[in-house]
C-alpha cells in the first residue's frame, strides 16, 4: 500500500472520528460543510467522548484534577478529545476553557502530588500544564499566564546549555528500593509541556531565541539519548517523570525492532507521530514498516497492547481493520504533514 492507498482504507473502514481528522487534518476540508457536521455529531455520540464529558463539574471543569488518568485528569480528558477530532467550538470544550481562565479560584481543590513543588523547581508543574491546556483549548497567547509560562520554558531550555552530561542537573540515589535520578536544585532542564508550549506559540520567536532553542533541543537529545533509568525526581520525592520529554521517541529509529526492549517506547513513538509538527522529518523506520501489507503480523502483540490501552482512539479493536486504522492513521498523518513544508 502506498499512502494514497491508506488514506482511501481509512475513509472506508475507519470510525467517525479517524474519518474526521482524515478529511480536516491530511485532506483539508472545511469542517463546516454538512458532511463534517455530521461526523463531528457521531464523535461526539462515541461512548467514551460521553464518558469524557460526563466527568465536567458545573464550573466547566473536565475530571477531577488537572494532571491524571483518562476520565479524572483535566489534561488526559483534553487530549483525549482533540485526539478523537472534537472541536474547541464545542459548548462543552468552552465551558472547560472558561474555568481556566478562571483557574485562581480552583487551584487548590483540583491540585495533584507534587504539582506546585515542580512549579517552584521551574520542572513544569501545575502552572505549565495550565497553560498548555489554555493553548489546546484556544486561549490567546498574549494571556499572562501563557506569556509567563513561556518565559520559564526558554530558561529551561537555554539553561540546558550549560549541562555537559546528565551528572550535570541530576544525581543518583535510591528511592523506594531502586535506583533513580533526582533533579538537582537550581539547575534548569524542560519538561515535555514546557517544549509544548514554545510549539505552539510564536510571540516568543526572535532569531536570537529561535536559534537558541535548535542549539538547545539538539543539546538536550544528544545528552538523554542513553539515558534508560525511566522516571526523573524532585527532592527525591515528588514524581516528576511524566513531565519529563521522552527523549527516547525523539531519536532517529532504524527500525521497530528497537522497541523490543522496552515495548511501551513504541505507544509513545505512535503518540509522536499525532503530535508531529508540519515539514518534520520522517525516519526511514516508518516508511519500511507502514507500507507493508502485513504490519499487524510483523508488530509484536505486546507493542499493540501498549498502543490499544495508552493511544487508540478506534472504538473497538475486535476487527483487523479496527487495528488497521488506528496504526495507520498517526503514521499518514505525519507522512502528510511532513509534505507540509
């Protein structure tokens, strides 16, 4: 199959929401004609976009905290439902924008562990996935929090430069009867939402910062590309793993084979694809792997469980197709968008 094919076998065999993001995200049709009127009411008549919705207090607010699992985290619930091709327009989707730009009244009642302690630490806390949630949900980035939240994120990448090796901004200890890393106080590195952040804004973006931020992104890979002790701490203490860029996503992959290791890198390399940027470099690996009729039997089965529970957004996977989609669909979409130059 090439990847004309694949878009063809996804507009045939996909659910809804696939359906949707095909056609507004790689085809570019107007969401507003009848057609996408009417995909966009089945998303939202999916039973886990119901699930979603049903978890918004009166306040507007989506789940139970800000950072969580899915149907209790205010950011997984978001993600969630852009993944699936909700729009910001959605009343629901405004009713979740306006609490927080109301956020000063529920900061203490909707924190989680260790939240405020990373913000203080400039690691990307609570403040930071406040504001990324504000950019998805289509706040204005001349908003003072984002504009706030936008400065700490390029100190922590133009921090980062002064680091040699990893020794440099962590330490080793034991915690809990293992071996991890800790951040060292005063030093800077950034998290996955601080490079969120500086991805979707632009007011940021001088020549002196833009080039800034290449030397630094390069710097940062190039010091975790072998880094493999999983999750970072603060004050051996607060976890602040998940806040932490995966790094290992970002390098180039030669094959799938590399995940064989640690299947659960193949969810997160699945999740890079739906985030990639516009004229983003594809690794041959995806290419050699997506246009072969038989990916499902060439896929490990432990690689799909991770993908099913952590990124598929296919209703049901008891049919092939149902997998089918929901492997091809994120590797089209950053085929497309590195087409997008």
């Amino acid at each position: 199959m090439n990847k004309e094919q694949i878009i063809d076998f996804l507009l045939e065999n996909a659910s809804p929401n696939i359906k949707y993001r095909v056609k507004r995200d790689i085809l570019k049709e107007s969401i507003d004609s009848v057609e996408m009127q009417n995909l966009q009411e089945k998303i939202l008549d999916l039973p886990k976009i119901k699930k979603t919705f049903a978890t918004q207090k009166a306040n507007g607010f989506l789940g139970d905290v800000v950072h969580g699992a899915y149907f209790s985290g205010f950011d997984t619930n978001v993600y969630y439902l852009k993944l699936n091709g909700v729009e910001n327009s959605n009343p629901n989707m405004q009713k979740a924008k306006q609490a927080l730009l109301n956020w000063k009244d529920n900061e203490d009642e909707y924190d989680f562990h260790g939240g405020k302690a990373m913000d203080e630490h400039g690691r990307g806390g609570i403040k930071a996935i406040i504001a990324e949630l504000m950019l998805t949900l289509g706040c204005d980035e001349s908003t003072p929090h984002i504009q706030e939240q936008i400065n700490i994120a390029l100190a922590a990448f133009r921090g980062a430069l002064n680091h040699n090796n990893i020794d440099d901004f962590t330490k080793e200890c034991s915690f809990k009867g293992e071996k991890v890393r800790y951040y060292i106080k005063n030093t800077a590195f950034p998290a996955g939402n601080h490079l969120s952040i500086l991805n979707r804004t632009s007011s940021w973006k001088t020549d002196e910062n833009l080039l800034m931020f290449e030397n630094s992104y390069n710097h940062c890979k190039n010091l975790m590309k072998d880094y493999q002790g999983g999750c970072i701490y603060i004050n051996c203490g607060h976890l602040v793993g998940p806040f932490n860029i995966n790094w290992r996503e970002r390098k180039e992959i030669k094959s799938i084979d590399e995940f064989k290791d640690y299947p659960i890198d193949f969810a997160w390399w699945m999740r890079s694809l739906q985030n990639a940027q516009k004229g983003c470099p594809v690794d041959q690996a995806l290419k050699d792997w997506i246009f072969k009729d038989d990916i499902i039997a060439i896929t490990p089965d432990v690689y799909l469980k991770k993908h099913t529970y952590l990124w598929a957004i296919e209703p049901s996977w008891r049919k092939i197709e149902s997998k089918l989609c929901d492997l091809y669909f994120p590797a089209v979409l950053t085929l497309s968008n590195a087409e997008m130059l």
